[in-house]
C-alpha cells in the first residue's frame, strides 16, 4: 500500500488533460467589407457617395447578421456605418455645390447672351 507522511493513502490518478484553448471566435465578413467600403467612401473621391451608400447597406445587413449568428464584427460594422455616412453626406456636399456652382454659371451665361442679342 501507499501511504504519504501522515498516513493518508495516495491515490494515483492519471494527470488531468490540459484544457482546451478556447474556440476562436468568426468575424463576420460583411462587416469588415462595410468597414473597407466606409473608408474608401472617405478616400475615393467621385465614387465615394455611391461607395458610401453601399457601405451603410453592408453594416445595416452584417448588424442584423450578428444579432443571428453571434459572430464578432460589430465595431467593424460600426466604422463602415460611421465613415460610410460620412462619406456619402461629404460627396453630396460636394456634388450640391457644384451643381449650384454650375446653375449660377449658366443662368449668367445666358443673361449675357440674352443681352448681347437685344443691340
């Protein structure tokens, strides 16, 4: 028999396994493309209000997405949510005030040219 130093038997048990890791978590992808498609919506310029409308789609899509799977991918959806209206209110900035630059820029234009045809 085996007995320790005060008498008590030892029990040899085999070693317990060593845990597992934990499981890696799955990123959703919709939100990292919604995240890409923000920021380009930001950088490109020209096609960054159409870019900008379709990264605010992909974020709106990967949120209900994760509340479904509970993949990880949520401040990636939010970025693309963020920069993506950014973007687009940016660009229609832009895009409004050229539109209004060229409004004025014709409507002199034809002034004159109606002007010029009265003498």
């Amino acid at each position: 028999m085996d007995y320790n130093s005060t008498g008590q038997y030892n029990y040899n048990y085999p070693p317990a396994p060593p845990p597992e890791p934990p499981a890696q978590q799955v990123t959703n992808g919709k939100s990292i493309a919604a995240m890409v498609l923000g920021i380009l919506s930001i950088v490109l310029p020209y096609l960054g209000f159409i870019i900008g409308i379709i990264a605010i789609i992909m974020s709106t899509i990967s949120f209900k997405e994760l509340k479904q799977t509970n993949e990880q991918g949520r401040g990636f959806a939010t970025a693309g949510l963020v920069c993506g209206i950014i973007g687009t209110v940016l660009y229609g900035i832009i895009v409004l005030f050229l539109v209004i630059v060229a409004i004025f820029a014709f409507s002199e234009t034809s002034n004159e040219l109606i002007n010029y045809s009265n003498f």
